[in-house]
C-alpha cells in the first residue's frame, strides 16, 4: 500500500502544536495514515521514550534565574547538557515559565503541564533538561528578601531573606553565599553527627596523634572551629566584603540577622 498524501499544511499544523521537527511530524503523520490526534500522541510517546533515554545523563550546563518582588522571592536551576543549549531561546522560555510558576506559587498545581513542556523539549532539542532546583521566600514581618546571580554564565545564584537592614546588605549577603558556599546559618543548625564526624575525623588525623595526649582535645576543637565553622557556617565566615570581620559581625552591626538562604550552582 502506498504512503497516504501528506498535505504541508497539516505538518506545519502538528508541529506548531508539537514542536516537533518537520521530518518528524511527516513521518508521525504517515505512520497513523493522516490521523492528526494520533500522530500527536505518537509524537509525544516518542518524546517521553526519548527523554527516558537521556534521563541519566548529568546536566552541568543550563541557567540559574532569580525573580524579587512584592515581598516575595523565587529562584530556580534548570540543567541541560551543554552550553549552547543553555542559550537556546526555547530553553530558556522554558526556564522563565518554570520561574513564573514557582514565583506564583503554583508550581504545585503546574508539575503536569511542565513536565510535559520539559519532556516535549527534550524530544526536540536532544539533549537532558532538568529542573534542578526551585525556591520561593515569602516576606516575614520585618523581612527583607534579595537575590544575586552571578553573570556571565548565570550557573550560581542565592536568594535570602533578612530581618533587617536592607535590600542592598541583603544582596551583598547573597553575593556572599555565592562565593563562599555557606551550609548552615549559625553553629546550632548544624546536625549533631555532623558535628561528631568531622571532630573524629581530626581526632584521629595524623596532625593530632603526633601532639601530646593531654594536649590532643584542645587540639581538635581549634581544627573544628578555623576548618570547619569558619569554613561552613554562614555567621562564622570571613565577610568577603571586609575580610576583618565575620558575616555575623557585619551583620551586627547593620542590627540584621539571615533568616534562610538557599543556594543553586550548576556545576559545569
């Protein structure tokens, strides 16, 4: 049996609504013998076994976005596999409107329709798009919400609240964080067996069995506090603004004190 005829118009059609490209769409349309609604759903089950296919593969390129206003915050990763994809136009709609939902807070009630769009994108760019990462702040009395994402590449961002001082000490702690790569707040938000882990593993370190026994504890809890805290935890750092000070001091100074931040990197 001969091929059906395929008219322009109805694969201009079907990849308008599929996205899909031409060769594809023809050939969906002549394997269902013309049938649009069809070849629309064998599109999309091609698009879904082709996003399976890449599923496992790492997605260290992609965009970092970040959206403030109006008392609330929202900042989201969305991966792909390499640079050019990162500044593919359709790419990045995707990457805005995953923004959009999350800013809206109605990313919950919109997790179908997106991974649908991602799966669909997936199927046309070839390559695995993931979202990463997304958070929205919602203002706190007295809270103030900022962001920072660092260009060119727009691979890191943070987004943090304060209560108190301003949008811009806010935003210099989130260029901060950035840089620094805190993990926790304050020394009483790390998790205990952190804590118990990381003095063992000084403990028992070479540096400190070579020093005297009765000397070794004094030791350890030094070793803890310059290589652990003051490497970790956010009010302990050095303020990379004035390295003379720590983050909590300089926030002592402004009466501000970080209430949460979270921190996106891709790592490519």
């Amino acid at each position: 049996m001969s091929a059906p005829a395929i008219s322009a118009s109805l694969v201009k059609e079907l990849r308008d609504q599929t996205g899909a490209g031409m060769m594809d769409a023809k050939r969906a349309l002549v394997e269902t013998h013309g049938d649009f609604e069809a070849a629309r759903v064998l599109l999309r089950e091609r698009g879904m076994a082709s996003a399976a296919k890449r599923a496992g593969r790492e997605t260290t390129e992609g965009i970092v976005l970040l959206k403030v206003e109006e008392g609330r915050g929202s900042l989201v990763a969305i991966g792909c596999e390499t640079e050019p994809v990162s500044k593919n136009d359709e790419f990045r709609t995707f990457a805005e409107e995953v923004l959009d939902a999350a800013f809206s807070t109605y990313l919950g009630q919109r997790i179908d329709e997106l991974e649908e769009k991602r799966t669909d994108l997936i199927a046309k760019i070839g390559e695995n798009v993931t979202i990463v990462g997304t958070v929205t702040f919602e203002a706190v009395e007295g809270g103030v919400i900022e962001g920072y994402v660092h260009p060119p590449a727009n691979k890191l961002g943070v987004l943090v609240q304060l209560r108190g001082g301003g949008r811009d000490l806010a935003r210099k702690v989130a260029m901060h964080i950035a840089a620094a790569a805190a993990q926790w707040i304050g020394r009483e938000d790390v998790p205990e067996d952190v804590v118990t882990a990381e003095r063992e593993i000084y403990a028992n370190s070479d540096e400190v069995l070579s020093k005297p026994e009765q000397a070794r504890e004094k030791i350890v809890e030094g070793m803890l506090n310059k290589r652990f805290f003051a490497a970790q935890v956010l009010n302990e750092q050095p303020w990379i603004h004035d390295t003379t000070k720590t983050v909590g001091q300089a926030l002592a100074d402004e009466g501000a004190e970080v209430l949460e931040f979270e921190r996106f990197a891709l790592a490519g």
